[in-house]
C-alpha cells in the first residue's frame, strides 16, 4: 500500500468479480443455471453468502488482500450485508 497509495488495484477487482461472479449469474435464472445456488433457496440472502464463499478465497489468494464485506441490493430500500 505504501508504494501506490492504494489497497487494491481497482481494475484487477474488477476483472475478478467479472469472471467469477457476473458471467455466471447476469441474466441467468438463479434456481437453475447458477452452479453455485443448486439446492438452495434463491434469496438474495443465500445469493449474497455464495458471492462471499466464491470472493473471499479469490481476493485473498489472488489478490493478496481480505474481503470486507459483500454488500447486494435487492431494491433501493432492501440489500443484504454479509461480512463472512
């Protein structure tokens, strides 16, 4: 951090998060075409632990930083936030 002023680079991030979560779930139905929801109830509660149990290992070990939280709306008013 202390040689680019910043924890992560951002595009990296970003690149992970394409690849791992929004090519398999972006416009996909959640019941049956996201392996990692089989079997589970489809509730953005669920939706948000899996994004976490996917992430998680990823940044850390790719990244080499921690995930904080995975943080998923629902609706302006509804979201769920999950810290592991």
């Amino acid at each position: 951090m202390q040689e680019t002023g910043y924890v992560v680079d951002l595009k990296l991030l970003s690149v992970l998060i394409n690849s791992k979560i929004i090519e398999k779930i972006d416009h996909k139905n959640i019941n049956l075409d996201v392996d990692f929801m089989k079997g589970k109830v489809s509730s953005t509660e669920n939706l948000t632990v899996g994004i976490w149990n996917i992430l998680e290992p990823s940044i850390k070990n790719e990244l080499n930083c921690t995930l904080h939280c995975v943080k998923l709306y629902e609706t302006e008013n509804n979201f769920v936030e999950y810290y592991g």
